[in-house]
C-alpha cells in the first residue's frame, strides 16, 4: 500500500510540474502577460517558502495600484527615438524633451526614452526611467507640466569650508543642469591677457602693482564674465564666493542674486 500511495504522489507530483511549466511557457513566451518569480523549494521549509514569497512580491505588492500601468510602458532604445518620432500613432508627452520626474530639470536627452501610452516620455538618466517604469502612473496622471518656452538658467552660488567638496559639487550640478561652472581662479587669470580697458586693469593690478582684487573688482570681474554668451544662455554656478558680508552685498547691487 506504501509502494502504491508513494508512486501515486510521484506520478501527481510529476503532472503538476509538467502543467507548472506549460503554464509558464504559456505566460511568458506566449501571451507574454506577466513576469513569472521561480523559487526552488526542495530543500527549503515551508516557512521559509512563504518568507522568501513575500519578499519576491515586496515591490509587486508595494506598486499594485501599477500593475496594468506598468504593462503599458516600454522602454525605449536609443536608436529607436527617431522611428517613433517619425510614425503617426506616437508623439512627444505633454513634458516634450523634459523628464517627468524632473520637470524643472533643464538637462535634455533621448537615450532614456519611455513608451507609454503612445506617448514618449524622455528621462534624464537611468534611475529616472527605473523609476519611471515602476511606477508611470504617479509622474503622469494629474502631474503639471513646465512651460516649454521658459528657459531655465540656475544661478548657483556653492560655499563651504576648504576641502569640504565644493568643487565636486560644483562639476555634478554643471553636468545634471548644463549650467557654466566659475571659479575665481580660472575666471581671474581668463582675464589677464584679454584685450579690454577692464583687463588691464585687472592685470595691472596683479602683475605690477602685486596687489589683491578689492572686493568691488571681484565682483565687476564676475559680472563681466555672467554677462557672456554661455553664461547668460545657460546659468552659472559660483564656487567660493563671496566669503563676506560686504562682498554679498556687492553682488546684489550688481544683481548677481543666487
């Protein structure tokens, strides 16, 4: 009898893993309609089973409310923008070429593009569209837009104490928002040798007379240079200065305000 019942269970063990499989090829390969979790529970209680279930449904659990939303999005490759772009059933989101999650972001790019209800939705970076995948709904539905027409143009100002990570800061704000990184340094001795009234000035002051910038010097030669074609279309961001109350103040007369 224990031969029998044993091959019985076999045998019933047997034709629910050939049905298990035929249903996971039918979900996955087929209809292409859900993402099919495996867990291999031969040697594990089924305690532990129903831990290690929970944990792999965390986050389908978490974003449930997504389920059908996340099925409608798409990522899209680089190479494959121009395509969509040029067909008839698909258009730019309401956001244009700016991030959803990032509106006010300036930063432009088509290499994380999203397909989402006919709609193509560029990211600003990798963690955007992971973020965007998982959960299209909430950056979308009841989300407004950011005026195509306005340019934004950071006007940054970074202070710190030295080796604090000024300058590191600086860089990764110059390269999320394209705006020009300026620091006293470079921007001093970038006017030296130019060919202006003002330049020789600074030069003069510097090479001869072997003296320190005033402050009003310091702050005329950072308006001169904001007032410049990269600056003045892309924003600046400012490290270092000003250190003092006097030199704050300065700047706002010159309406150099972060």
């Amino acid at each position: 009898m224990k031969e029998e019942r044993a091959e019985q269970i076999k045998a019933i063990c047997e034709s629910d893993e050939t049905n298990l499989e035929t249903l996971k090829n039918k979900l996955t390969e087929d209809w292409k309609a859900v993402e099919v979790l495996e867990l291999d529970t031969t040697k594990i209680s089924a305690e532990y089973v129903h831990i290690k279930l929970l944990d792999m449904l965390k986050m389908h659990i978490r974003y449930r409310k997504d389920l059908i939303e996340r099925a409608q999005a798409i990522k899209i490759k680089p190479q494959e923008v121009s395509v969509y772009e040029k067909s008839y059933t698909y258009k730019h989101s309401k956001f244009g070429l700016n991030s959803p999650i990032s509106p006010y972001n300036p930063r432009k790019t088509k290499n994380f593009a999203v397909l989402y209800r006919e709609r193509i939705y560029f990211l600003s970076d990798a963690e955007e569209q992971a973020l965007f995948l998982l959960e299209p709904s909430r950056y979308v539905l009841g989300v407004e837009t950011v005026p195509l027409d306005i340019k934004i143009q950071p006007r940054v100002v970074v202070q710190g104490l030295p080796k604090s990570g000024k300058s590191t800061l600086c860089k990764k704000l110059s390269e999320i928002t394209g705006a020009v990184h300026l620091e006293m340094e470079t921007l001093i001795e970038g006017f030296v040798d130019r060919d202006s009234s003002f330049a020789k000035r600074v030069s003069e002051k510097l090479r001869f007379q072997g003296r320190d910038l005033d402050d009003l010097m310091m702050v005329q030669l950072i308006q001169k240079r904001t007032e410049m074609a990269d600056c003045a279309s892309r924003g600046w961001i400012l490290e270092g200065f000003p250190q003092t109350r006097s030199q704050a103040i300065l700047m706002a007369k010159k309406s150099l305000c972060p």
